[in-house]
C-alpha cells in the first residue's frame, strides 16, 4: 500500500507498507531527485510510538481516571465532556503531529464553539515565511533539481544531515558530480561532513554576512564592510572565498530553519535573498514552502484568537474555562516551561494525541487517536515540488473521523472530503519587490546565546522512553569551558530569565566562543531547555525567539 509520513520533516517521504503476520513492513520508495528510496532512522520510532501503542482514551474525573478502550465510547464520554463547555470560553491549538491536509477538521470543528479563541503566529517557520512573503509575494521554493544547475551551493544552517536526511543524500550525490558545498553553521553539525568549506558564523549574523557581500561587490552602500565581517566572526580569508564564489555566479543559497528564530531572523532572511536576488541566483535561493499550498483551505474563523507568545500567559492568567490541544505538546516544546505547566494546572485541559506527553501529563481529557498510520491524507513537501495521498493503514480512529463523529454527535457540521473534491490552487511566481532593507544587529546581552537543535534521532518531542538518556548535554566551546573551569562530563546549569535546566557539558572546538547548545524539546536532567527561553516575538511579529537568548552557565 502507498503511504507517506506527515511528519513536521521538509523531506515528505513516499513509503511503501506492508501488512505481515507480525505487524507492518515500511521501505522507501524512489524521488525523481533520489533514485535511492529510503525511510529515515526516525520511521521505526514513529511506528513503535503510534501503532496499537496499548494507549486508550481516558478521563479524569475528582481525581479518579477512567479508561475508555472502546472508541465509540470515548467519543461518546467526549462528546458529553465538550457539551459542558458548549458556551464557556475555550481556548484552541493545533501543532505540527502531522502536517497532512486532513488535520484541518480539528480547525472546522472547534471554530463552530460560539466562544472559542484560536491561535495566531507559531514556533516554527513563520518568521522565514514572513521574509519570503514581503521580498516576494510569495513562499515558494525552486525546483530541487535546479541545484544541478549549480556550481557551488551554501547552506546556510541547514543541517540537512538531520533535518532533511533526502535532501542530504541529494546533496551527497550533488557533491560526487563536482559541486561545491559551504556549509555556515555556529555548531559544526555532522552536515558539516559533507562541506567543502565548513565556516564557523556567530549567531544571528547571517543578515550581516549577507549585507557585507552585497557591499563588498558593490551591489550595496552605506554600511562599514570591516566591522560587519567582523561582527559575524567569519574570518578574511573565508569572507574571500565566499565572495569569490559567490562572484562567479551559479551559486545556490539553502536557508536553513535555525536562522529564522533568532530576535533578527527576518531580517537575516531578507539580506540572503537580496543576496541571491542581486548577484543573479533567484531561481537556485531555497527556504520552504507551504505542505498545504496545493489545495484551498477549509473555511475557519474563531471568535478571535490569541498569539503564540500569549498561549501561556492567558491560561495562567485562567483567561480560559478550556484549553484545548490537539497534536502538540506546548508544555515541553514552547518557551517559558514553568509558566505552561501554571497555565495548564489552572485550566481544564483536552488533550487529542497518539502518546502520552507532558502536556497530557495535565489533562483531564484524553483522546487517543491512531496518528498518521490510521490517517488517510494527502500532503506537499516543505522543501521539495512533490506530494502524495494516502489511504488508512491501520484501524485505529483518526483525527477526522474523531472529528466528524464528534460533530454528528454535537450538532456541528463536517464534511471530510478526499483529495480530489479539494479545489486545488493556482501557484504564483516569485517577483522582488523589496527596496529599502534595514540591517538589524543581533541583541547585546550578557552571558551565553542558547542555541537548540534537532537530534538525528527523534522529532520535536517525540521520543520513546528512555531516548533522552546521554543526549542531556550542553556543548560548550573549550576556551569558554576552561575560563569556568568546566570539564566533559560535569554537570552544569543553564539559567535564562524564566528557570533553567540542568545537563551533562561537553566540551568542544566545534561550537562558536560564547555560545551554547543543548538538544531541543527532550526531559533534561532537570527542567528542559524551554524552562530558559522565555516568550519573545521575532522581528517579523509572528515566529517565537527560541535561539539566541542569553543565559547564564554555571558548573555544579
Ligand atoms: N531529526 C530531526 N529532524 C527534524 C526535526 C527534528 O526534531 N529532528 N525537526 C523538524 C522540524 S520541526 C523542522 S521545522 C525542520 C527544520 O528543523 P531545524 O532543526 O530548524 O533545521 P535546520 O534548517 O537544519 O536548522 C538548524 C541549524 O541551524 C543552526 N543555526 C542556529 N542559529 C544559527 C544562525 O544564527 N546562523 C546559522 N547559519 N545557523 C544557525 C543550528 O546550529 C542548526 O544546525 O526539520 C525537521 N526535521
Ligand atoms: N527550544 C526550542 N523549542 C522548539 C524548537 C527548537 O528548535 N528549539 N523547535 C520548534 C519547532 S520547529 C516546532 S515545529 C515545534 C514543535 O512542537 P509541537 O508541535 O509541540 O511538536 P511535537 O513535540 O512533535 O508534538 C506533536 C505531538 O503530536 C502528536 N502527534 C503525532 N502525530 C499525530 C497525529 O497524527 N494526530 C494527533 N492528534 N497527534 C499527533 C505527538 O505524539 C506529539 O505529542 O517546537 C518548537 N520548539
Ligand atoms: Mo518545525
């Protein structure tokens, strides 16, 4: 059977499953880009997580849980529980379990409850989005196969050897052809393997950089080339051979997603693409685009809506009767832990998920739904041209016909249509527009810059217990390690504005002076890193700062 993952992962893989005495098969099937079909290593733990994972629906009531095994009554005992809330004020978000299409009916049905807020603004590409949006009009990548096109290709923060394992693989095969590949990046991640260059940037300088070579050819004025190179840290002879290269033309820019969440993340967007724009790389300049972008959206409008770095503050505030989470799981991955967890004490919470988390930790309703293995959808990728549509696999209960039961039950209308019934939509093209572009500094602050990344080994918060073991670490520059005495192995902490989070340092060349970086969204040995970074909009309004805050290291 044709299936792919809808994962929060740019890379969208075709899948094939199949159904064996013991369980289920998945092998990967063939892009046009990569002739190599392949699941990433994150696959099985989405299976194991998800598949008939023994978890049931439950409900707390005074304190006592009770379990419901059997679908039709969970629905039924939820339908009877968001009926006592019909009038009262809920508070509704969506996060990124699965980026199909299909999730949307959480959206349809939620938004019919007279007072129900939803949520504006989000924690993952909504500032390079924003970026996109003013320069061009649109969010639109190239074709992948436009690399080929390429001499040389940068890749500004993207790791792709973890984030986007296809477009590594894409990139290896690239680089055996004879492209060359500079890879810019404050932590030498593994996509630094593959780097013909591998240059070390300070953070929330990439805008900089951008400007300075856009100066340094004469492309731009009015600004003080030696002190932006000096600025972002990257020394003469790398800024020569960035600009040689650059200069030559046929050079492709790859935006990572690490750049955007910085406190002057749309700005450093907007200097890459004038980059690319004015030195005549337009159709090789890459970002994202949207997973949803082929087809028109259900219509939905709530009662009015709260931002994204407003989430917690209003549960905590108790400005909710209901808070309502579908697929995401707040209280380990967005920022200011502590104040989540008074938010979500405070509020009485409905959790629609595949697992336990620690956001369900709080609630008093639990839907457990199949996830995507149950889900019949249809999606784009983020990074590459392609999409696919899928049938159910599995027979647990789904999120839209959770949704579409629910509605029956209550009142309320769904209609759950199939791909084809989904009017689908026009694609425009990307136009420059962009005269005046300010430069924005980077933030002055004392101690370290926080920086958090994904792990090659799960996504976001989803881990299998025990996954966080050894990964509790904080990588810490040796020269800054040896000012405060910190050795590999020695326990520290790190302390933001809103709490802290202790872990296990590990001392190394590979990350920039005065910067360091924890795994994100996993339990640390105490707290998690999100307990340190606190709520703060970056410079487009709408995406969260969740890199680059400043924090104090303290050896334990
Ligand atoms: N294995 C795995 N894959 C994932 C995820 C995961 O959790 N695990 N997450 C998924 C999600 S939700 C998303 S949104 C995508 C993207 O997920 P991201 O993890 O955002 O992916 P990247 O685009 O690789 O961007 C991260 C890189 O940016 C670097 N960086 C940070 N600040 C700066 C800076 O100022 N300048 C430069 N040049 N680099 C900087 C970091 O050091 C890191 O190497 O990937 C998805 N893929
Ligand atoms: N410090 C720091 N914080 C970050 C980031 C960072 O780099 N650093 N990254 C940010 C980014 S890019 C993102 S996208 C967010 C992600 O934050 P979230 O959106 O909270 O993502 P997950 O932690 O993956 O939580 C998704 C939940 O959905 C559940 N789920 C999976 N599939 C399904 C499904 O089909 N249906 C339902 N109902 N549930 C499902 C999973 O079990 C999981 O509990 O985190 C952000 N937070
Ligand atoms: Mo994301």
């Amino acid at each position: 059977m044709n299936f792919f993952c809808s994962k929060d992962c740019p890379d969208l893989c075709g899948v094939k499953a199949t159904v064996t005495s013991d369980g289920y098969k998945f092998s990967g099937v063939q892009e046009k880009w990569s002739p190599t079909g392949f699941v990433c290593s994150k696959f099985k733990v989405f299976a194991e997580r998800e598949i008939n994972n023994g978890l049931t629906s439950w409900q707390v009531i005074d304190n006592v849980k009770t379990e419901y095994p059997d679908n039709g009554t969970a629905i039924e005992k939820m339908a009877e529980f968001l009926n006592e809330f019909k009038d009262k004020k809920i508070l509704y978000m969506r996060g990124s379990g699965s980026l199909a299409y299909n999730m949307c009916y959480w959206d349809v049905f939620f938004s019919q409850f007279p007072d129900c807020a939803g949520t504006t603004g989000g924690p993952c590409d909504e500032t390079g989005g924003d970026a996109h949006e003013e320069d061009f009009g649109v969010l639109l990548n190239p074709p992948a196969s436009n690399l080929e096109k390429a001499r040389t290709i940068i890749l500004y923060g993207k790791n792709a050897a973890v984030s986007s394992q296809h477009l590594y693989a894409y990139l290896k095969d690239m680089k055996k052809k004879g492209r060359k590949i500079i890879y810019i990046d404050p932590v030498k991640t593994k996509t630094s393997k593959i780097a013909d260059k591998y240059i070390a940037i300070n953070p929330s300088c990439d805008g900089i950089l951008a400007c300075a070579l856009l100066c340094a050819m004469g492309l731009e004025s009015g600004h003080d080339i030696n002190s932006l190179i000096s600025k972002t840290g990257v020394s003469s002879a790398d800024f020569e051979l960035l600009l040689s290269e650059i200069s030559a033309g046929q050079c492709a820019h790859i935006q990572g997603f690490g750049i955007q969440r910085h406190a002057n993340g749309m700005n450093a967007y907007q200097w890459i693409n004038r980059l690319a724009v004015k030195t005549g790389s337009e159709d090789m300049l890459y970002y994202s685009h949207s997973s949803k972008r082929l087809w028109t959206k259900q219509k939905t409008t709530f009662k009015n809506y709260i931002h994204v770095d407003k989430i917690a503050e209003s549960l905590a505030d108790g400005n909710f009767d209901l808070f309502v989470n579908a697929a995401a799981n707040p209280a380990m991955t967005y920022p200011d832990t502590n104040l989540w967890t008074r938010g979500l004490s405070r509020t009485k919470t409905l959790v629609i998920d595949t697992n336990n988390t620690e956001t369900s930790a709080h609630a008093d309703f639990f839907l457990k739904v199949g996830g995507m293995f149950s889900q019949a959808d249809f999606m784009g990728s983020y990074f590459f041209p392609h999409s696919y549509t899928r049938e159910k696999l599995t027979d647990e209960i789904s999120d839209s016909e959770a949704a579409a039961m629910l509605a029956a039950r209550l009142g309320l209308k769904i209609e759950v249509k199939a791909e084809a019934e989904v009017p689908r939509k026009e694609q425009e093209n990307r136009k420059y527009k962009t005269a005046e572009l300010p430069l924005i500094m980077p933030e002055e602050g004392e101690g370290f810059k926080l920086l958090t990344s994904s792990h090659h080994s799960y996504l976001n918060s989803q881990i299998l217990p025990g996954m966080e073991k050894g990964r509790q670490v904080v990588f810490i520059n040796e020269k800054d390690a040896e000012e405060l005495g910190i050795k590999t192995g020695d326990d520290v902490r790190v302390c933001g504005k809103t709490g802290g989070y202790k872990a296990e340092a590990v001392v190394t060349e590979g990350i920039v002076r005065q910067t360091i970086m924890s795994w994100k969204s996993i339990p640390m040995k105490d707290g998690c890193v999100n307990s340190a970074i606190r709520n703060k909009l970056t410079d487009s309004g709408n995406g969260l700062v969740l890199y680059g805050q400043y924090v104090e290291v303290k050896k334990i």
